[in-house]
C-alpha cells in the first residue's frame, strides 16, 4: 500500500524511492511531445509544488490525465525519485491518477499566475490557494504557535477571556453593542443600526428592560482587564483571542476584528514588562525564520526586499530604552519637518516612531513612561503625577507594534484616575477589588498579531493577513 504523504513530506530527498499517495490541487499542467505530462500539484503544506510525471502509458492518461487543468482536484499514486530539474530534490512518477473535482476553464477565476490583492479580496474563500495567501497562513500558523511555546514555556496560564464584556478597557466607545432588542434596523432594513445608539428601553441604574444580559453589553476591545483578575490569582497568565472595534476607517491599517496576545504578570514592573516584550518579537521573528524559510524567501523576493534582514537585525539588536521626554527632546533636535508638530504632551505619530526606529536609532525603540492625559486609566502614575509607567515598543517600517504598561495597583489612585477619564468607578467594582484585597505590582502588554504579520511579511495591506478580513460594509465570507 502506498504511503500517505503531504506535497511538504513528498519534497524531501529521504523519501526517495517510497510508494506514496498524494492528495491536492493541480496548479499547472504541461504535455511534452515524448507521450508524456508533467502536473504541478500543491496541497498547502509548502510553498513550492511537487511536479507529477504521469506517463502515456497510464490507463486513466487521455481520460483523467489530459483532462486537468488549474484548480481541479486529484489523488495520484505514484513513486517518489530524485528530480533531475533544478531547484526540485524530488519528483513522483504517477502510477494511478484519479480525478476528484473538475474546475471549469471558463469561471475558475484563478486563472492567471498574478492576480491584485484587491481582486483576491473579492474571493477571499479562494484566496489560500494562492502563492502568497498560501505563504501568510502559514507564517500565521508558526507566529501563533511560537506565542505559545514562548509562553508556556515560560511558565505562563493560557487564559480564554470573554468576548461578550460590559466593561470598555479604552475608554474609546467605538464598541460593538450585542443586544438581542429589536433595533432600527428590524424595522427599517435599509439602515444598519449605529454601533452608537444604545438600545432602549432602559430599566434601573444598568438593566435594559427585556435585553439578553439586562445591562449594555458589547464585543471587546482587549481581554486585559479580565486577565489582570486572573493573573492577581495565579501569577502570569495570557489571552490570545478575537477582539473588536468598531471604528469606521477603511485604511490600510485597521480591522474591525482582530486578533490580540496580552500576557498579565503579577508581581511585575514596567522593566519586567520591557523585557517579556523584547524577548517575545525575538522569538517569533527567529521561529518564523527557521520554519518559514521557503515562504519568508518569497516575501523577501516578491513583496519587501528588506524584510528577512529586517528581522535578523531586530533579532540581533539591543532595543533602546528612552524615556518620553527624552524622545521628544530628540525629535525636536532632529532638523526634520514632520507633518504632525512635535511638543510635549502631544502621542507620536508614525513618521516620528520610524524617524526614531530607521534614521535616528536604526534599531527598535521601547519608549516609556508618558504623559498621563494621553493615556488611559489603568496605567500605573508615576512619582512626578505629569507621566505613567507606559510603554511601546517601535520596529521600523510600522512603528508601535506592542503596547503596554505597569498597572495601577493603588485603590485611592485608580478610582481618582477613572473619574478623571469619565468613568464610573461603580462600573468596575470588580476591578477595583482587586486593589481592595491583596494588591500587588503588576504589569503586562499587547500585541496585534496582524500588525505584527504584515510587519513580518512587508504586505501593504492589513486585510491581507487575516484569512477573512472584518471592514466598514464588509463581512460577506
């Protein structure tokens, strides 16, 4: 019986001379005038194919073989032998191939070799069986693997906060409302209902009279105030889950879902906090690396000349650590024009975090301790009240790609600094007990994982990392 093998497995040269049984889709075929076809066939497990040589001689060549065109599906039994082309360690020669699913010439819309990502994006249940949607799912695959090989071997909890929450971590209000009233929409089904509407009518200081959760509730933001609870309890814990925003941009550079890693750590500061962060994009980036190598080479080659250099430069530098103040101070020594001013008091933007990360430093830059009105309420204040123990880290080419901070663990502080944000601090009386009982130092971060795959890739587009992406009038597949 032959064994079954993946288009990966086939490729390697120990399987030379083993019976196998390949499974997936046919990319290309070609006939030579010998009376004989050679037929790419990829299943996802790689990047690069493995060719099929299917002799005239086979029974099912005129009705199967010479039948297949891009996108049909085949099962092909077959001997695995030293290929003779370059660039390729193995070929199979088929001794049976079986037809499973047609692709009609004249609708299968992937076709050409190159399509736009803007096309791609309209057949996005399609679009992994591209060259480079094919390549970003597995990088993907081997980030989120190396996230929690890196934290459980760290010792960390693996943590699963909920999606449906009451409380808005940011502050920001650009929420998803989940309500199972009927809202403008039911009635008029033209209009989308505003994610800003709440829904009425309202029964006591919170209740929604007849609502799900009796009390307005929403898609989250972040899972960090939920895992700060935990963490408070275990010691270190991590989220690694969906979250949501409703804010209605449709640039390059956002999602209205997305996926976050935030570790918590009990018994931690801002430096501890800095130094999990920096040791974490080292790991990630290295595995990536390692594991992806044939995909990261056509990134490097097709979509960013720089990015596998980019990396092995993170990889082997040290990241500055300066203070707000002091980044502030070299902005503005810096000679430059930058369209947004630079003053103190004022967040950086993207054209300063890469002046700082690509002219200035020419490595990544973790900046910390900011100024408290720019920041929200959680975060711990410092000594001097003018700034919090915040940090982000900068890479080039992005800028911020992890946030975070050292937690306020202070009860008469973190209630003063919800109401100087607008927030009730009844609202997080759960949050707030954790100041009440056993309070202790604490710290931790986030990381967007599509912002750090399309910072790994060098894609333009954020909707191109994310198998299904979630936009402004979009969310069809």
């Amino acid at each position: 019986m032959p064994e079954k093998l993946s288009v990966a497995q086939a490729r390697r040269e120990e399987v030379i001379g083993r019976e196998v049984l390949l499974q997936g889709w046919v990319r290309t075929r070609r006939d030579s005038k010998a009376g004989f076809s050679f037929i790419e066939l990829n299943d996802g497990s790689s990047f690069g194919n493995i060719q099929v040589v299917a002799p005239g001689e086979l029974e099912e060549y005129e009705s199967v073989v010479k039948r297949l065109t891009a996108g049909c599906s085949v099962e092909v039994e077959g001997l695995v032998r030293e290929s003779p082309g370059k660039g390729q360690a193995t070929e199979v020669e088929a001794r049976r191939v079986v037809l499973l699913g047609t692709a009609d010439t004249e609708t299968y819309p992937l076709q050409k070799k190159r399509h736009s990502f803007e096309f791609l994006r309209t057949i996005a249940h399609l679009r992994g069986r591209t060259n480079t949607f094919g390549a970003v799912a597995r990088v993907r695959n081997c980030v989120s693997r190396s996230i929690h090989q890196f934290f459980q071997e760290d010792g960390f909890l693996y943590l699963h906060t909920p999606i449906i929450t009451a409380s808005d971590c940011e502050g920001a209000g650009e929420l998803f409302r989940v309500t199972t009233l009927p809202t403008a929409g039911d009635q008029q089904s033209a209009e989308r209902p505003s994610s800003g509407e709440p829904p009425v009518p309202r029964d006591g200081a919170h209740g929604l009279a007849g609502d799900f959760f009796d009390r307005p509730t929403y898609l989250t933001v972040s899972g960090q105030l939920e895992a700060e609870t935990f963490a408070c309890g275990l010691g270190k814990v991590y989220t690694f889950g969906p979250t949501f925003r409703a804010e209605n941009s449709n640039t390059s550079r956002h999602l209205a879902e997305f996926w976050m890693v935030e570790p918590e750590m009990a018994f931690c500061d801002l430096e501890g906090d800095m130094q999990l962060a920096e040791r974490m994009l080292k790991r990630i980036f290295s595995d990536v690396l390692e594991q992806c190598a044939e995909d990261m080479e056509f990134f490097n080659l097709r979509i960013d000349k720089t990015t596998i250099d980019t990396l092995r430069g993170i990889i082997e530098a040290e990241f500055v650590r300066l203070p707000y103040t002091k980044v502030i101070e070299v902005l503005e020594a810096s000679g430059r024009e930058f369209d947004f001013p630079v003053r103190w008091g004022a967040d950086l933007q993207s054209e300063h975090e890469r002046y700082l990360t690509e002219e200035h430093f020419k490595r990544p830059v973790i900046v910390h301790d900011y100024p408290r009105a720019i920041k929200p309420f959680y975060m711990r204040v410092n000594d001097d009240e003018k700034t919090v123990r915040a940090m982000d880290v900068l890479v080039p080419k992005v800028g911020e790609i992890i946030g975070g901070s050292q937690r306020e663990e202070r009860l008469d502080v973190l209630t003063a600094r919800m109401t100087e944000q607008g927030l009730d601090p009844e609202s997080y009386w759960w949050y707030l007990d954790l100041r009440r009982y056993g309070t202790v130092p604490h710290a931790g971060f986030g990381l967007g994982l599509e912002r750090c795959i399309q910072f790994i890739t060098g894609l333009g587009n954020i909707r191109d990392v994310i198998p299904f992406p979630r936009t402004p009038g979009s969310a069809e597949f």
